[in-house]
C-alpha cells in the first residue's frame, strides 16, 4: 500500500514540509493494525535545506505531523462509514 502511494505522491515536485504530512499519514496508514496506540513517527530530513545532510525533526513539529496524519486518517474513516 504505501508503494502505491509513494509511486503517486509526486514527491520529486515538493519541499520536504509539503510532503512530511503525507509521507506520516502513509506510515500510519501502514501499520493500521496498530492504530489503537499512541504513534511516535521518527522523521529525519535530507536536502538542499539542510545541505544535504540528515537532520532529526524536532519532537514538536514531527508530534504536529503524527497529530495531523492521524486527524486526516479518522477523518476518511467517518467519511467512508
């Protein structure tokens, strides 16, 4: 599943900060089995940004991602019911 979406995000054509979100919400879509706990996504940028090095995410901004993910995720689940 997470192919799939990968295959049709068109990342190569946004910033990091346009695809973090929905990178989170295709990761916790994923793992869907284990939606009933508390999700901690990890995430670590590499780009023209950071010169090309890898940099960690601060906790804040990857919970605001994980939050956000989820929000849209429960979202399309009341839509789809």
């Amino acid at each position: 599943m997470a192919r799939n979406e990968i295959e049709k995000g068109k990342f190569r054509e946004q910033t990091c900060a346009e695809a973090m979100p929905k990178i989170a919400k295709m990761l916790l879509k994923a793992q869907d089995e284990a939606r009933e706990k508390k999700q901690e996504l990890e995430l670590v940028v590499l780009s023209s940004e950071t010169n090309w090095t890898s940099r960690i995410v601060e906790r804040a901004q990857a919970d605001a991602i994980t939050h956000q993910a989820q929000n849209e995720i429960e979202n399309e689940d009341e839509e789809m019911s």
